[in-house]
C-alpha cells in the first residue's frame, strides 16, 4: 500500500527519538528512515496492518533496500512492525486484548509515578510542567491534536523523572514507544484534548498540594478513560490485506 510520508526533519524528533534510544545528534541513515516511520506510524500516516513496501520506501528515500530493512527489523524491537514467517512486515496491529493489558498496565505504572511525585512534591519543583500544560493549554484553543499529543508526551516524561523512581522511569521508557501511536489516536476523538487537559489540571493541582492519593486515582482514570475509544479505532482503522 502507498502511503504519503512526510519526510525530512520534525520539531518532535527529539522526544521520539529519546523513546527509540536514538542518540540526539544521531544522522545515520538507518536512524533517520527508523525515525521517520515510527512518526509517520504513530501519528497515523501509515494504519496498523499496512504492508511495508521495503522497495517502495528504498525509492522514497533514494537508497538500497538494505537499509530500509534494517530500520524495519529495529520497528519491529520496538514492537510497531511485525514481521511474520515468509509474509512481508505490517504494521503491528494489536488486538483489543493486547491494547487492554498494555492500558492496564500503564495505568498501573503512571499512576505510581503519580503517587511518588505528589509525596515528593515539598521536596522538588514542579516548575518544568508548567510550560507544557501551557502547551497543551494553547494547543487545544488551537484545535492542534498533534500539538497537545507531543506536549502531553512530555508532561508525562517530566512526572516519571521528576517522581524520583530510575527503574519505575526506565520501565515507562520500554513500554513508552508501543503506547504512543494509540495514544495519538485517542486524542483525536472529539473533545478529548479539552477533557484530559481539565483532568492534567486537576492533576498538577494534586501533586502541588501533596495529595499523593488523589493523584494516583486521577493519574489512573486518566489513562483508562481513553481505552474503549481506543480500541474501538483501532480495529475500525486496521488495514485487511490478504495479498501480499
């Protein structure tokens, strides 16, 4: 399946390729074509069950096929490609089982950052949020999805540093990459942004006031309220192609 790309650099890269493990200043080319189709597939260029054309994408990029199917195998560590015996790589496309269990436990593991960050809260500043609930703020007076998407990527990156746990961090960081075209594609159901950047309010009023358990409960509503949304897009967006 052809699919349009958007190619060249983005003023994301940089929190995308923190979740890929791609150094900042990292211009290798198989880095780059890893980069830019995990964009185009978490922000929903490319649906889940898509063929991957590795010829295709060799013309796109103007280089060999070997490269191409060296970002492919690293999509597919990081669990966006699958790549089944003796049929072409697609892109995953989780079942609704799978997209639960994943929820589920995200909403365990943010809702402990949650938690240990509000009980931290007399101890740290809570300063480095502020300029991205801004964020989210101005992009959802923008009708921006992709702005508040990206701002909330990071919101939620800042908590899982700044709540004092390395190993709870580190565990968010390897889940981190299959998350995030899901959440993407939760924030584009109508008037989400709206209600989760009321909710991301609530929130950072409860972490300022120390309100470890409040924080927690919301911390966890917040990521289990997207699920059924979720789930529901995703199988109405999955590509059914028996020809390969």
């Amino acid at each position: 399946m052809i699919v349009e790309l958007h190619l060249g650099p983005d003023p994301r890269d940089a929190t995308l390729a923190r979740y890929l493990s791609l150094a900042a200043d990292d211009s290798s080319l198989v880095g780059d074509i890893v980069l830019q189709l995990a964009r185009a597939i978490i922000q929903g260029a490319i649906p889940p069950g898509t063929v991957i054309n590795s010829q295709d994408l060799a013309r796109r990029f103007a280089t060999s096929r070997t490269p191409i199917r060296e970002a492919i195998i690293a999509l597919s560590r990081e669990g966006l490609v699958h790549i089944p015996p003796r049929r072409r790589p697609r892109v995953a496309n989780p079942s609704a089982k799978e997209i639960a269990e994943l929820y589920e436990l995200r909403a365990q593991l943010h809702s402990l950052v949650a938690v240990k960050l509000a009980q931290r809260s007399n101890e740290i500043s809570l300063e480095p949020l502020l300029p991205l609930l801004n964020q989210m703020s101005q992009a959802v007076a923008n009708d921006d999805t992709d702005g508040y998407f990206w701002a909330n990527v990071d919101f939620h990156h800042i908590c899982a540093e700044l709540c004092g746990d390395v190993i709870l961090a580190r565990t968010l960081q390897g889940i981190g990459l299959q998350t995030l075209r899901l959440r993407r594609l939760g924030m584009s159901l109508p008037g989400r942004t709206a209600r989760s950047l009321a909710d991301h309010e609530r929130l950072f009023l409860a972490f300022t006031e120390g309100d470890d358990i409040l924080a927690g409960a919301l911390m966890k509503s917040i990521v289990l309220r997207a699920l059924p949304g979720v789930q529901e897009l995703v199988a109405n967006s999955a590509i059914v192609d028996s020809a390969d």
